[in-house]
DNA sequence: ACATCTATATCGCCC
DNA sequence: GGGCGATGTAGATGT
C-alpha cells in the first residue's frame, strides 16, 4: 500500500505528532506549507516564507520544491538525520544534518496544508539505453564504426590520473587513443583527449594519435582540435542504438508505436 | 490557497477528469500511483512496474521519483506539452514532450492512490551566500587577499570564447589572468586557466601570469599547474564569508542560533 | 576515504 | 538560439 495517511489542514501540534510518527516509520513524507528555509554547508542560502512542497524520502534524502522547475530549491541528499520540533510564536521546524559534507537545512514551517504519509515499494529495474559506456562497447566490438582496419585492444585504459574510453591500433600500427562523449563535442572534451595523448606520449617512442567520438562538436572544439593536432569522428546515434537493439532482448516498444501512430487513444 | 483539491483511490476516469482540468489550471499536480514508465530523447530508458509520485509542476516541468534519493528517476525539464488519456485494458498514460531537444517522456499509471491538486504562492527571493561570483567580488574589492599591490581592472574579462574570472596588474606591471573556483580545484580548472593564459598571451607582448584561485587543490591539478608554469594560491572561505557578511545587511540568524544552541526547544 | 568522471545533468548568462 | 561555465551539482567508479 502506497498512501498510509492523508492529513488536511492541521494543526501544528497534529502535524508534529504526525511527522514524528512518519519519520520513525522510515515512511515517505510530503508536506505542503508555508515556510521559510535556510542553508548552511559548503555554501550558505536563506529564502523567505512562501508555499512549497517538502518530501522526505524513505531514505532521509529531503527535497523543497517551489512551484516551478526541475531543481529543488533546497535539498539534502540521504545520508541525513533529521529532527523535528515545535516552538510556540515561531512555528514547526524540521532540521536535516548531513556529516560529510557537514550541512544543515532547516525548514520551519508557520502554516501546513496538507501532509501525506506512505510507503512505496518499487523494486523494478530502471534499464537505460546508450550509455556513454554502452557506445564505447558498441565500438569495441565493431570498430570499423571508427575506420577500418582499427584494432581495439583496451576499454578504460589508465593514463595518468585518468582513463581513455579506447586504446587501440590502426593499420599503420599507429597507437590511437579514442575519447567517446554521448553529448555533442565541446573544448572540454578536446581538453581531456589532449590530456590522455600528451600523458601517453611520454610513456612511448612512438606516433600517438588522438580522436574524439562524439554525436557533434561545437566550433571551438573543432578549431582546437585542429590547434592541438587531434582528431575527430562523428557517430550516428539513431545507428548504433539499432546496432544496440539488435544485440539483446527487444524493449518495450509502447513509446515508439505511440509516436509513430500520431495518435493517443 | 496551496492546496486545491485532494482524491484519495480515484478510479481511474475521475483522475483523468481531474487532471486534465488540473493541467488545464495551470496548477500543480501531485500523483501517486502504480506505473510503468518510457523515456526517449537525448538517451532512452525503461521503467518496469512500481510505485512511485509523479509531480507536474506549474510550469510543466515532470519529476518522477522513487522512494528513495535525491534524483528523480525520470523527469521533463519546464518546456513541456503534457497530454494525458486512458486507454482500456491498458491504463492512464501521461506523456510531457519537450522539443529542444526533442524528448519523450511517458507514464503509465495502472493504479492511483491519490491525486493532489495545488496552487503555489511563493515570491520570496532566494538569496544564495559566497557563489563563485559573489568570491570574485570581494576578491576584486580585497585584491591584497590575492597578493600584495594586485590591481584587479576588469571581472569577467572576455578571452576568446570564454571570460576569465578577474584580469589586472601585479606590482611590478605584470598582466595577471585570474580564475576562480569555489570548490578544491581540479585538473580541468588548470586547463581553463591555462586555455585563457595562452589565449591571451597570443594578443599581447608582455609576460603573462595565471593564477588559480581555489580553497584546495586535487594532486593532479598541482602536477599539472607547476607543468604549465601556472601559478596558485588558497582561499580561506571562512574568512571571505565574515568579509561577506560584514559588507551588507545581516542575513538572518535563526539556523546559527540553532546550531551554537544545541537544542531544539 | 579520496580523486576522477558522467549526466536525459539543469540553469543562467552573454554573444 | 547556441555556446560556455557554475552548481550546495549528485552519483558511480576506481584506487
């Protein structure tokens, strides 16, 4: 059962008891209120009243989310403990304290609308599609995506303080290092291909060559690249998603029929 | 008035009635309930059946989460058309489509335990404490804090593609290129720094130096800066946040009260 | 525990 | 609108 107890308009004395209750249950708990919110950790912020909406997860982890936005305004990722508490003349504050970062976030709410208790079970698996390491896997195991006659020979070899996605030959023998992004190609990614060479350079008497994989690339990345003497590749992602497809069992296909239908029912 | 209309196990015609009408408002919507869930777009992923609340915000943004954790386990950022329908033998669907870029984000529901629908009043300001900018500022207004006789010129000075933090002249006239991070400096922050050095060099005909401006530094931002012949320096960020704090109206210090307190009333 | 890297990163600023 | 950089980034991974 998901929705353990639904409480409307309490008073801030129920809703103490209620959190408290809720919060030794380890149950998950919304609360819509009125409230002012400070911050303090690794940086410091302070918001004054207004109507939001606090969760606090199964795990600890607290989110307040104002009326807009993907981004909490305010948060506290799991590893917290939280405490609650009333003072009369100020209202029902709740303390979440993380230990490392050490951080604080308290809200302090003067006015609660609505409160919701519950427990969700949701064991399914969460399967994502074209990773960046599921791309670098796709090329490994088809590298003439890259160019022909390439010869992969390591995943996730470390150079330096790091790991290029793909150390390999071509068919001069030459040493390739293959830097993949999922995103288009921005100076960054350039920044950390020249990495990996100049580290791998000096380890070896022998011509190094530096690609960058990537769906498209920004023209600072591309001006850099030549500057730096680098490479690059573009892949089609829509292709190696079907390469991907093809190599395991076939998801659900609801969206794509949906979206190609036009039509919703 | 937050809190609009509560419908606790509605079949699920009542809650495609209520939240079309809630979508229809412009209002947020809370819905908990059993749910499969498709994502395609920048990357793509499958959700098997659980239970879990799914939030449309007033602006369109969608955030499913699970139970537990920060992160939503799917989600739609603001610019989002949402239709929703039923469809029987199969259920309720919910789907936010953004179009740059171009994403699908599809939900399920087979069940529902309970729909809330609000409006949110909230237009306080939220004031954030010693970001990177606000460092830059009391640096370029501390400028000894950097070293002795630095004359900071220009914030934000454009440098090729990019813009470096703070530009000036130490004291004996040398062109000074500043960059900034608020967090212990990585190896990435050097290749910034050191992008704009070589950039800016490029222009002129004077000796140019680059500092790097961080509370600490990684040991493979240190290799690589005394590599580049960059320079750095520590930022005490206790000590700018009293410099801070002493330089504009107090912020409220309920939280530091709290905390020197050690109760909770 | 620490450093490094990825992300459907999101968000905001400036050209 | 696209590029670029900050974020209390969070979270995973390797050492």
């Amino acid at each position: 059962m998901a929705v353990a107890k639904v409480l409307e308009n309490p008073d801030l004395e129920s809703a103490l008891r209620t959190i408290k209750e809720g919060l030794a249950r380890n149950h998950l708990l919304i609360v819509i209120g009125e409230c002012y919110i400070d911050y303090e950790g690794r940086s410091a912020s302070k918001l004054g009243l207004g109507e939001r909406m606090v969760i606090v997860k199964q795990d600890g982890a607290v989110l307040v989310h104002r009326p807009k936005g993907y981004s909490p305004v305010n948060w506290q990722p799991s590893t917290t403990t939280i405490e609650v508490w009333l003072r009369s003349g100020e209202g029902l504050s709740l303390m979440a304290v993380r230990n490392r970062p050490r951080e604080y976030l308290r809200i302090l709410f003067t006015r609660i609308f609505l409160i919701i208790e519950g427990v969700f079970h949701d064991a399914a698996e969460f399967v994502m599609y074209l990773s960046e390491s599921e791309i670098r896997d796709i090329i490994f195991d088809n590298p003439d995506l890259l160019e022909p006659g390439f010869k992969p020979l390591e995943k996730e070899k470390r150079i330096g303080q790091g790991a290029v996605d793909i150390f390999g030959l071509d068919s001069n023998n030459n040493h390739v290092l293959v830097e993949i992004k999922r995103v288009m190609g921005d100076r960054d990614a350039v920044f950390q291909l020249y990495n990996y060479v100049e580290n791998y350079k000096s380890g070896v008497n022998s011509n190094v060559r530096g690609i960058l994989l990537a769906p498209s690339f920004t023209p600072g990345a591309l001006e850099l690249l030549a500057k730096l003497k680098l490479e690059f590749k573009e892949i089609d992602l829509k292709k190696l998603r079907m390469l991907s497809q093809s190599g395991r069992k076939k998801p659900d296909s609801t969206l794509l029929e949906y979206m190609n239908d036009g039509r919703k029912g």
